[in-house]
C-alpha cells in the first residue's frame, strides 16, 4: 500500500472502503457505459502530483500569479500536443469539464436569445446542445434536426430547409447517443450559406478522431471543435478546445476570466500526458479495436434478435431499443445487467415515448472494456450474457449466476493503473 493510501485509511476509513469498494466494483464488472473509460495510469500521477497545489490564473506568460515557471511549461506542451493531434490552429486545454467547455463557446461567440441549430435531444443530442432545463437553454434559443433511426442518416435537405428558416448563429452537430460517423462537410456547407459559425462537439469520440479511426471536423474547416479527455481519449476529466486562430482570443477570454478561475494544474498536466500517449501506435491499434468491438457486439445482439437504434453501429457506442427488444424499459434493463455485473445506462431512443427515468432505450460502448484487452471473443460473450439478463430479468437467481460468469472473465483482464 502507498503511503497516501495508508494515511488516507488511517484519517479516514470510511471514505478508505468507499474507494476499496470502487476499485472492487470496477475490477468485478464489464464498464459498459459509452461515456466511461479506464484512464492511463500516467494520468493518476499527474492528477495527485503537486501541480494540484498551484494556482495558475490566466495563461502561459500572462497570469495572475508568481511560481508558474513551470506549469507554463507544461500547459504549453499540453496545447501544442492537442493542436497536432488534432490538426487544429489553436487549443484551449483549460476547461474543468464538457459543460464549460461548450458554454465558453457558446457564451463567447453568441449573443444571448440568439438562434442555435443542434441535433434533437431524444436523437443523441446531448444536454449541453441546449436542454430546456439547461441553462443554456434558457439563455439561448434552439431549434432541431434529427435522424432518420432506421439508418441514422441526417436528412441534410431538411437541416438546410430548418437553417434558412431559422438563420442560425451557430450550428452545433455531436453527440452522447448516437451510433454512427458525421459527414462534416454538408454542416460546414450549409452553416456558411446561412452565415453561422459551425461547432462540432466529439467528446465521445475525441480519443477516436486522435487515433484516426473517425473524422476530424477540423479537416472539414470547422470553427470550433470541443471534447472531453476522459471518454475514448482515455485521460482526466476535463474538457478541450479546438478552434481556428481567428478565434483564438475569443475562446481564451471566454473560458478565462469570463467563466472561470484558476484552471486545476494537475488536471492540464494530465491532459498533456493524455495526449502524447494518444499520439503513439499503441493507441491507434486501441482506437481500431475499439471499433471492432463495438461491431462485434452489435453483430452478436442483433443476430439475438435484439433491435438496435439505427441498425448497427460505425462508431464505439450503440442504442438497444428495449421496448422492442424484449418488453422491458430501460431503466429495468440497466437494474438487470448491474446485477449480471456489466454496467450500463438507460436512454432515450428517437421521439421516446417514454420519461427520461424509464426511457424505451439502453446505451452500451466498448471504449472500457477494450482497454482491458478484450477483444472480438469476449464482445460475443458480453452479447450473449446480455441477452440471457433480459430474457431473465425477473430471476435474482438466474443474474447471479450469469454476474459469477462475468467475474471469472473480468479476472482475465486487469484494469490498468488499479
């Protein structure tokens, strides 16, 4: 045991078994939650480095504060190694999270009441693309396009129709839940025909686009492009900016000092870390694998006779309509696959005619469990688990024995860093 771990068991037990019981819960079940991921192990020693100590408002050259020879350094690294892999004119590392991250764009460039075109939430919007209980929401006005969900194509006629109708001051295209690629181009086209500035927000797929296994809407000429680096990038918790050096200025006075403070140092030098790991052959063959397995498992389920939201999958993440499925609701299949110890969330589907809290839908990724090296094999085995829960949902029994299985195939794959 560390030495931090034996002071923290000694001051605080309690909290001690919380993290002991976590470590446990992650080691024992299969992470099946799209927006989830093991981080690197680097990153833990970035993010309880003494980097957490230093305050550091403002930026490289330019703070607030004294002693910042060296996080200047480091925060620099950190934007120059996300403008590469990128291919991106200027980056922003110091978002705390996605929500920020996304509202310093917004707030930056776009007068409040203004107009908003974003994808519709039940279609794999995310809440952040302008959720009536949202904040933004209220401060700004979005209308909607969405996807046909029996392919998940954008009929890009009818988003041309909604922007000349509604002349946008930006077009958001991303994504919490939606399983297939963006064709970024016709966004691109139809946002400068209106004369709106275009964001495309990749925080699912950021890691995916570093490994070069997805588009890059920079490539397309996007104004701004925004992710988290915790989700497939596989790095702390935080948020990222991307953008042209147009708006360079912009976005750094949006996100510092018109939104937030001091930026968390250790989170930057995690990021930093993050992204030269991304950069290296190890994490391509990840990205490539990643998607393998997502259609892999989605194969395997739909062969099950489970109906999926868009018919399959071209990225990590994929939609299963329960309802349809096996006439069950969403929020009973999550509760079942917990007890059969894989890990994932109730979602809404397309126009869901049901609450957010029971929604028609659940939403499965592989990004987790691929960094534990599970491969093809064992996406069929997870398929096969998942549709005997469901088919035994109501049988405590039955879920327990199938959570026995899923631990002996967990004990072949050790989380990294635990």
């Amino acid at each position: 045991m560390s030495d931090y771990r034996a002071a923290l068991k000694a001051t605080d037990p309690d909290i001690y078994d919380t993290l002991i019981g976590e470590e446990k819960r992650q080691r024992e079940g299969v992470e099946m939650i799209p927006s989830e991921n093991y981080t690197f192990p680097e990153v833990y020693a970035a993010l309880g480095s003494a980097f957490t100590n230093k305050y550091a408002e403002g930026y490289p050259g330019r703070r607030y504060y004294g002693g910042t020879e060296f996080v200047d350094v480091m925060e620099n690294l950190a934007r120059d190694r996300a403008k590469e892999i990128f291919r991106a004119e200027h980056a922003n590392v110091q978002p705390l999270s996605g929500s920020p991250m996304n509202q310093a764009v917004y707030l930056g460039f776009i007068e409040p009441g203004s107009t908003i075109l974003a994808m519709d939430l039940s279609h794999g919007g995310h809440l952040t693309h302008g959720a009536p209980v949202s904040h933004m929401g209220k401060i700004y006005r979005f209308v909607r396009y969405k996807t046909n969900p029996e392919n998940g194509a954008i009929d890009f006629d009818q988003l041309r129709d909604v922007a000349k109708k509604e002349k946008p001051k930006l077009v958001v295209c991303g994504y919490s839940s939606y399983p297939r690629d963006y064709d970024y181009k016709p966004f691109k086209q139809i946002a400068d025909e209106v004369g709106a500035l275009t964001m495309a927000d990749v925080s699912h797929i950021g890691g995916l686009i570093a490994g070069g296994v997805m588009r890059n809407p920079m490539d397309a000429g996007f104004d701004f492009m925004t992710t988290t680096t915790h989700k497939s990038l596989r790095g702390p918790r935080g948020g990222l900016i991307l953008c042209k050096k147009d708006h360079a200025k912009g976005i750094d006075q949006s996100v510092f000092p018109g939104l937030q403070g001091g930026p968390h140092m250790n989170q930057v030098a995690a990021t930093a870390v993050t992204l030269k790991l991304a950069a290296q052959p190890a994490f391509k063959a990840y990205a490539a694998q990643v998607l393998k397995n997502a259609k892999a498992l989605a194969s395997e389920l739909m062969n099950a006779g489970a109906h999926l939201v868009t018919g399959g999958t071209d990225n990590h993440l994929l939609v299963v309509d329960m309802i349809k499925s096996f006439d069950i609701n969403g929020a009973i299949a999550e509760k079942a696959l917990d007890h059969a110890g894989i890990t994932t969330n109730k979602q809404v589907i397309p126009d869901d005619p049901n609450p957010p809290m029971k929604p028609s839908g659940v939403r499965l990724g592989t990004p987790a469990a691929t960094t534990r090296g599970m491969k093809e094999g064992e996406m069929k085995q997870i398929a096969r688990i998942i549709i005997e829960a469901m088919k035994n949902h109501a049988d405590p029994k039955r879920l327990e024995g199938l959570r026995q299985e899923t631990r002996v195939m967990c004990s072949r794959f050790p989380v990294p860093g635990l």
